[in-house]
C-alpha cells in the first residue's frame, strides 16, 4: 500500500484553525507525519483547497433500498458529490427507527449500499407520534448518534421534557426542530406578504419561537444538550443568542435555503420553493447569516428532503415540503457568507465540518496527524452549473435547479480510499 502525499495545496483544517499551503500526507485510513511517508505517490493539487469532509446534522431519504426515490445508495453517492463524508439520517424512513432491530436493518442497508459514512437517528417517540417516548436506551446501545422526530417536533411539553430528561442519562443530544403545530397547521408559506398576496395559509416566526424558547427553558432547566434544526426567524437568533450568553447548552444549525433565498420565490407557485420551515424575509436571511457569523448559530445542515416527483408537481397548498439539497449546499454556503465581512474558510469549514461532528459526538472536521483520512479537494476555479437531472441524487425537486456556481469538489477520500 502507498502513501498518497497531496502536493501544493491550500490546506485549511478548521480544528486547529491552519490556513496555509503545504502537502497533506496520509496512508491507509490515517493522516501522517511527512517523516513517517514511505513509498509515496503525489498527486498535484496546485491551485486546489484541500479539507477535511463534510458533516450534515439533516437528511432524509424516502427508500432505504429500491424503489424509485431517494435510497442510501443514491443519497451517499449525492453526499460524496457535494463534499460530505457523514451525514445524518433522521427516522421519517420505513421501516421508521423506534426499536433495536429496526436500528440493525437499516445499519445492515447501510453497510450494503453507503459509499460514505451513515449516522442514524433513533425517534424520541413511538412512532414519532408524539404520544409516548421510544426506548431511548435501547436506541443507544444500537448505536444511534441523536434522538429526533424530525421533520416533527413533539407538541406535548411534558413528552419532550421528559425525553430530553432521559436522553440525557445515555449522552444523547436531542435534535428539535421547533413547530407549534397549533399556530402553522395549515401555514404553506411564511406568515407574510406573499402569502397573503397567494391566499396560502400562514406558517408565522413565532410557532418556531415558542419552540425555541420551550427548548432553551428545558436545556437550562435540565442542564442539558438540545440542538435546534433548521432556524428560520431573526427572533429565534435573539432567543438563542441570549441564552448562550447564559449559558444554556443550546446549539443550532440553519440550511443554506434559508440563508439565500427569500418567501419572493414562492409568487409563481413553484412548490421547489417549498421548505420546511417556509422561506421568509430579508430581515430573517441577514439575521441568519450574521447569526452564523457571530456564534449564535453553530452550523450548517443541508436539510435535504427529497420529494418523488408526482407528489411534488401538484398544487402549491397540496404539494409536500422539502427540497435536495446534497450536492448544492456547500457552493451556496458559500456564496451567501464569502462576502460577508467575517468570512474566513476556516469559518466555513467549522460550520460544516467541524462544530456538527462535535454536536453528535463523531469524529470529523480536522486535518491533524492521526485523523481519520476524510478528505475533499476542492477546485474553487471550476465553473458549472447544476441540473437536477444530471445529479447523483434521485430526487428532483431543487430551488437551484440551472444555477451556476464557482467551485467545485474535484475529488473526495473517505478512509483513505479515493470516492
């Protein structure tokens, strides 16, 4: 076996906050010491950003094998394409993940057809109906990284208060994301001008805040992880931002969706636009990625959703949530912060690679000698434009259908193999 020496790269490893060029040496599953390289091959990557593999917090799939949607095989292979080497999969599956031997099925489906890392949720209710709590312990022990009901949030208090009570006994951060179904039930769209102007029903900012505040309460009650998925509105920030500064253990991510695009989108109808939670306004996207950018917000999560295209290309108020998101998320990422004032890689690098693989307690987001060799090179030259029907995804139901972008992933290893 080589040792595979990229040469002349940018290198920027968001753990120890290393920016610079150099070459980056690893052999087997495992990054080396230059001292420690023996019959070395080098691969020139002049020009190219070298770092480490991505992590995402929030994926769904509708097929665990088969069918004609989304399925581990393809949604890894999209994954890989957009520079990820873990991502996340919460339990709306079938068969749904509430019990150790379903847990092992779908691990066993995984180690069939994954060609990058697979962390599986288990629910935080029976069913993630919300009604009873499922065996959080088991779940542990079968080996889940998180306990969700994502894309649902418990509305009963007390179940989640007493879920997050005993996840806490097996060191396992909850994942919520926040909705009040009693004020958003029948809300398509933000609770705002476009909805009106369309007559769709409303999904207003604060159905999410009460949940975030429900959330923060629990935390700093319980002393204990909760992480909040997917933040749309410029109050939850508020709300989160002045409990980190009392230092409630609350983190939270944001989609790269809600850090471009804006409820405007939704005017012709286009249910690709259709996101959970909905789009809204301009005030809520500058708060987001200032939020980001200041600490409040600790990471990006690509909530990718795939919808089959028939349940889609329906009527607005009809149609499901959810869009793809794989293999767009880092460019767009990217493309809303680069011009942020605050923006560094090593920033960036933390909010996708770094501080989510802290979140689920896997390893991830470093470059150092002795790291698990999950790698992506990255040609920020490249130009292209994505099509929803070129894509390794199966799913075609992207706000970024036709986009074109500067950068691309070139090439990704995950234990060392070459993707």
């Amino acid at each position: 076996m080589k040792t595979i020496c990229l040469k002349g790269g940018r290198i920027i490893d968001p753990s120890t906050e290393k920016d610079e060029k150099g070459d980056l040496y690893f052999y087997d599953d495992k990054i080396i010491s230059p001292k420690d390289a023996k019959n070395t091959e080098v691969i020139d990557v002049t020009g190219k950003i070298i770092f480490p593999g991505l992590v995402d917090l929030r994926c769904h799939i509708n097929d665990l094998s088969g069918g004609n949607g989304e399925n581990i095989f393809s949604v890894t292979r999209a994954a890989a394409a957009g520079g990820y080497s873990t991502i996340v999969l919460m339990p709306n599956l079938n068969p749904i993940p509430d019990n150790p031997a379903t847990i092992q099925f779908i691990k066993d489906q995984i180690k069939r057809d994954a060609c990058i890392n697979v962390k599986l949720t288990g629910c935080l209710t029976k069913g993630s109906n919300g009604k009873a709590l499922a065996p959080l312990g088991s779940l542990k022990n079968a080996g889940v990284v998180a306990i969700t009901d994502s894309p649902l949030s418990p509305q009963d208090n007390q179940i989640f208060c007493k879920a997050v009570e005993y996840a806490s006994m097996f060191d396992l951060p909850v994942i919520d994301l926040p909705r009040d179904l009693s004020l958003s039930e029948n809300g398509n769209a933000h609770d705002g001008p476009s909805a009106l102007k369309m007559g769709l029903g409303g999904y207003p900012r604060i159905a999410e805040e009460l949940f975030v505040q429900r959330a923060i309460s629990i935390s700093r009650s319980l002393n204990t992880r909760v992480h909040l998925s997917s933040i749309s509105s410029f109050a939850s920030v508020d709300l989160i931002k002045e409990a980190k500064n009392r230092d409630v253990m609350i983190t939270a991510d944001v989609s790269p969706q809600h850090l471009a695009l804006t409820e405007t989108k939704i005017l012709n109808y286009d249910t690709n636009f259709k996101t959970t939670p909905p789009l809204r306004e301009e005030v809520d996207r500058k708060y987001l990625i200032d939020g980001l950018m200041d600490g409040t917000i600790d990471c990006i999560s690509t909530a990718h959703e795939p919808i089959k295209e028939y349940e889609k290309n329906i009527e607005y108020d009809l149609a499901p949530t959810g869009v793809t998101s794989l293999e767009t998320a880092f460019n767009i990422s990217l493309q809303q912060l680069s011009e942020h004032p605050k923006f560094t890689w090593v920033n960036l690098l933390k909010f996708m690679s770094l501080r989510p693989s802290e979140i689920i307690n896997v390893e991830g987001g470093g470059l150092r000698v002795g790291s698990t060799a999950n790698i992506v090179i990255f040609d920020p030259l490249k130009k292209w434009k994505y099509h929803s029907s070129k894509s390794k995804s199966r799913a075609f139901n992207t706000p970024f259908n036709n986009e074109e972008f500067h950068g691309k992933v070139s090439q990704i290893y995950l234990n060392g193999k070459a993707i």
